[in-house]
C-alpha cells in the first residue's frame, strides 16, 4: 500500500472538502431548498418546507429520499444503491467523490427536490 505523504494528503483533503462545499451551494441553489446542519444525525440536512428530503454524512455522502417509482428507477439504472437504514422510506445513497459523480448526484437530488417541492402535503414518517 502506497502511503500518501503529508502534502499529498493535505491536497486530497482539500479536494474532497471543496467538493463537499460545492454539492453543499448546489443544493442550495435549488428552490426552496434550507439546511439545518446536524440535525438529528445528519450532519448536513436539507428540507424543502418542514421536509428533509436528503442529507450528508461526511464528505459527499448523499443519502437521497426519492418518490418510490423515482428510487426504483434510480437503482435499476444503478445510479444509486438501496439506503442502508431506509430504503423503504424511499432513500438511496449516492458519493460524490469527484465532478462526474457531482453531477449525477445533483440529477437524483434535484428529482427529490421536484417531488417534495410539488407535494407539500408530505411528510416524514
């Protein structure tokens, strides 16, 4: 295994966290959309009204509630995987690790924003 050495780390560090803060001002940018940070367990969570309708853990992990047709879709097309705690609920879970995966994952959440946007009467269960 290659270790990286300090200013190696230091770059990718500073990759990762710039990608991060730029999904977060894409997100932001959307209509209607606020962010709560450390809500719940959520580092980074996003609503749209009083709905959270994705979140962050860590650097660009993308957790995604989608309407159910709209994640059926997603994963069959394999653009995301199931959520791990709530697929039920609809989520699935993208990382974004660089500008291609950025903008895949914007498409999936700008569909989530859509959905929950168009139906305000939704809510978390």
């Amino acid at each position: 295994m290659n270790a990286l050495r300090p200013d190696q780390e230091k770059k990718s560090y500073l990759k990762v966290h710039e990608l991060h803060q730029q999904l977060r001002r894409r997100i932001l940018n959307l209509p209607g959309v606020t962010e709560r940070q450390n809500a719940g367990i959520h580092e980074d969570a996003f609503f749209v009204g009083k709905i959270m309708f994705m979140h962050i853990h860590g650097h660009a992990h993308c957790d995604i509630r989608l309407a159910q047709d709209d994640q059926k879709r997603i994963l069959a097309e394999g653009k995301a995987r199931p959520h791990r705690w709530a697929p039920e609920k609809g989520y699935v879970t993208l990382i974004a690790r660089d500008e291609k995966d950025l903008e895949a994952a914007m498409e999936v959440i700008r569909m989530s924003q859509d959905h929950f946007s168009s139906n305000t009467n939704e809510t978390l269960k």
